[in-house]
C-alpha cells in the first residue's frame, strides 16, 4: 500500500514538471515572436521614414551652371518635394529668372557676368539652389590708344572695344575737346579743333570693368 502510494506521489510530481517546461516552452517562443514583429516593425519605420524624406527633396538639374556672355538663356528643372515651386535669385541686378506654366521649370537669364544663385522652394518650404559662376574673359582694352589728334581742325577718330563684355558704354571727360556720340562696339571720336590738351576716354563693359585711353590734342 505504501509503495503505491509512493508511485502516485512520484506520477503528479512527473506531471507538473512536464507542465512547467511546455509552460517555459510557449514562453519563449512568445518572447522571440514579440522580438521580431518589433524588430520587423522597425525596419518598416525606418524605410517609410527615408522614402518620406527622398520624396520631400528638391532636385535641381543642372546642380551648377557657368555663364559666358550677357543675355546667355540657361534653363533649371526640379523635381521632387511639392509643387507648385516658387524660383528666385539671389541678385537680379546680376541675372533674371522667368518661370514656365507648370513651374517644374525656370529659365534664368545672363544680365551681368558674375556669380549668382538660383533658388527654387516648394510649397512646404522645401528649398534646393544651384551656384551660377562665370568664365574669365579676355581682358578689356581700347584700340587705338593712346589716340593722338592735330588741332586745330576738327575731325573724327574711330575707337573699338575688344575683350570685356558687352554692351559696352564711353565717356569722355571734358567735352570742349572732344566727344563720343554713340554708345557700342566701336564709336567714333569727335575733336572740336578749338584747343590742345589731354581728354581722357573711358570705357566700361557690362560687368563694371573700365578702361581708359588719352586723347591728346597736339601741335
């Protein structure tokens, strides 16, 4: 009787331990799919998070643009972030921009040779800019110079501007000698024949750059 009673005692034991390892079993397995539905989650955070943040960008093509001559036309595309977009620059005493119907695209003019930047900013305020540089041009000069003139006839002389960068403007500094009529490429100097001494010609190109000349009125 004692040892059946035994055997039962150890039956129940056995039974619960069997009962506390699945118990520990289904634990874990539940611990380990809580993890990956977490790290799962997470992963999808992260992508939805940089397709949100790609799609919020500007692109601006092209990223860069260099200017070579006063009226040159240069045209940006954006893509990305939120139309409509909004274009602007940063001088526009250097450089214009107009702007197309769909606003996807910007035409940005040349009016003066020198560094500028065009700006483009979406409807949530997004922005993206390109850098517009320049290139060296050949150096500004006047042709004849000096420009020597006889009194006291009058008469004409015939100055060109080479180099530099277009349009072109002359002065002359004491107009009792003589004068420049016209404004341009070449222009044509004017002695009154009325006395002698030294008038000095200035030239400036559409970047501000100056030359000057004498025009010496001699014996």
């Amino acid at each position: 009787m004692r040892n059946k009673w035994l055997i039962m005692m150890l039956s129940v034991m056995a039974a619960g331990l069997g009962l506390l390892m699945i118990q520990g079993c289904e634990d874990s397995k539940d611990t380990d799919l809580s993890g990956d539905l977490t790290n799962d989650f997470a992963s999808e955070s992260r992508d939805s998070y940089d397709t949100i943040a790609s799609e919020q960008e500007i692109q601006l093509t092209p990223s860069g643009a260099t200017a070579s001559r006063v009226g040159e036309k240069i045209t940006f595309t954006a893509q990305g972030g939120q139309t409509p977009y909004a274009w602007s620059v940063t001088d526009t005493a250097v450089g214009t921009v107009s702007v197309q119907e769909n606003t996807h695209y910007a035409t940005y003019t040349v009016a003066t040779i020198a560094k500028n930047e065009i700006i483009v900013q979406d409807n949530k305020g997004v922005r993206a800019s390109a850098a517009i540089n320049y290139t060296n041009t050949v150096a500004l000069s006047i042709t004849p110079s000096p420009l020597n003139i006889t009194p006291p006839a009058a008469g004409t002389r015939t100055l060109t501007a080479t180099g530099g960068t277009a349009p072109f403007t002359w002065y002359v500094n004491n107009t009792a000698l003589g004068t420049i009529g016209a404004t341009g490429t070449t222009v044509t100097y004017t002695s009154l024949g009325v006395t002698i001494g030294t008038n000095t010609i200035t030239l400036i190109d559409a970047n501000g750059t100056q030359k000057t000349t004498p025009a010496n009125h001699i014996n």
